[in-house]
C-alpha cells in the first residue's frame, strides 16, 4: 500500500522566532493519523522557553511570556518527552509527517542540546526517517506554481481544512492532510518506498536550495547561503 494512505504522525512547532540555532519552542503537538485519516488523542505540550516571547511571535501564536511561565511545563523535561514521542514513532517506522522540516527538526535538535536532552538524531543513531515534508514535495512536483507556500495557503491549494492556523495540534493534522492529498494526486511519489521517497526530497531540498541560492546571490547578495540540508541542519555547521 502507498505511503500516503497508511498511519501517519505529524508533528509542529510554535517558537519564539525564525532562527533555529537561537529560537525556543513554546508549544508541540504530535499526532498519530490512522489509514482513514482519524486521529489519535494529540500529544501536546506548553513549554516556558525561559525567555521573552517576541511579541511578533505572540501575534502569531497566541502565547505570551507571562501565560508561559505561568502554566508551561520546564523546557527540558517537555523536549525530553517531545522527543520520545517522535523517536517512538519513527522506530516503528511510521513516516513523520512535518511542514518545514529543516525548520522543525533543526530547532528541536538545537533546543534539546541547549537543555541537556539527548537530541532525537542521537536516539534514533541517524537523522530522522522517514520523513514527509509538504513544503519540499509540493515544490518538486509544482515548481512553477505562483504564489505563496506557506501551510494555510497549500491548505487551500490542495482542499485541506485548517481548523486553526497556527495551533500547533492544528498544524500537524492539516500537515499531514496535504500530504495525503499529495500522495493521491502524484502517482509518481504515492508509488515510492519509504526510504526512496525521503531520498528524493534530500535531494529536491538541495536543489531548491541551491536554486533560491542563485538567484539571491544575482538579485540581491553576492555572498548569500542558503542551506542545502534536509531534514535536519547538522550543528556543526
């Protein structure tokens, strides 16, 4: 049977800002979906990131400072349960279904090495896989398509309900919707392994790279870098 039309997880996160190497999560939801697309009771965390929550970054989530530090749980032991959840999930082999990937993951590595949590990329012994990333796989199949990219509007592009934009239960459910939908109208990927399909968008995340790369490096900033590396930005870098 095709990838999209067994269990999937989706999993999302609202932070602090855009930066994966300096932001922090507030809040997380993980979400197993069975083959008919009925989810299982959400894993879903609030987390006291320890810092300011920009306000820009309120407006979007709806989670200021004070609610934080009054009813989120310590950032290190939400990280730690985040991911085990996401670690059970792969080890079983269910595809992690993550608008963003390289956003996600990354953060999420860099939050769990800043707290002391064993990174997910350590308890899995590789980076994370299988992975379905909407972004990546609606920018291969479709590259000339105008306009924006982001969840509502690939939402809207593919008929997939978003119960509310920016919660993160919501997010991750509508995730993994799109990738469904993905799946249903692409024979050409519903028809892929596992392995194969997460090898394919490595490499289309790379060359969406490097093609965004060229032309900043035209138009605006001859000495742009755009990262290449999908799922997961290596720390090192």
């Amino acid at each position: 049977m095709s990838w999209h039309k067994e269990p999937l997880v989706g999993f999302d996160l609202e932070t602090t800002g855009t930066d994966v190497e300096t932001d922090r999560v507030v809040t997380a939801a993980v979400i197993r979906l069975d083959a008919a697309g009925r989810a299982a009771p959400a894993l879903s965390w609030i987390l006291d990131p320890g810092v300011p929550i920009p306000s820009e970054a309120s407006a979007i989530h709806g989670f200021s400072t004070d609610y934080v530090r009054q009813y989120g749980r310590p950032a290190a032991a939400g990280l730690a349960e985040i991911t085990e959840a996401l670690a059970a999930a792969l080890g079983e082999g269910t595809p992690l279904v993550v608008m963003n990937a390289r956003y996600d993951l990354s953060l999420l590595d860099r939050e769990c090495r800043r707290h002391g949590v064993v990174p997910l990329s350590e308890r899995l012994g590789t980076d994370p896989a299988p992975v379905v990333d909407p972004l990546v796989l609606d920018k291969h199949l479709d590259p000339y398509r105008k306009g924006k990219r982001t969840l509502q509007a690939l939402c809207a592009h593919y008929g997939v309900v978003l119960d509310a934009a920016h919660e993160a239960g919501a997010d991750a459910v509508a995730a993994v919707g799109v990738a469904r939908r993905i799946g249903a109208k692409h024979p050409e990927v519903a028809g892929l392994t596992r392995p194969a399909l997460h090898a394919l968008q490595r490499q289309a995340a790379a060359d969406q790279a490097a093609s965004f790369q060229r032309y900043l490096r035209r138009t605006a900033d001859p000495t742009a870098h755009v990262e290449p590396a999908w799922p997961l930005i290596p720390k090192e870098r």
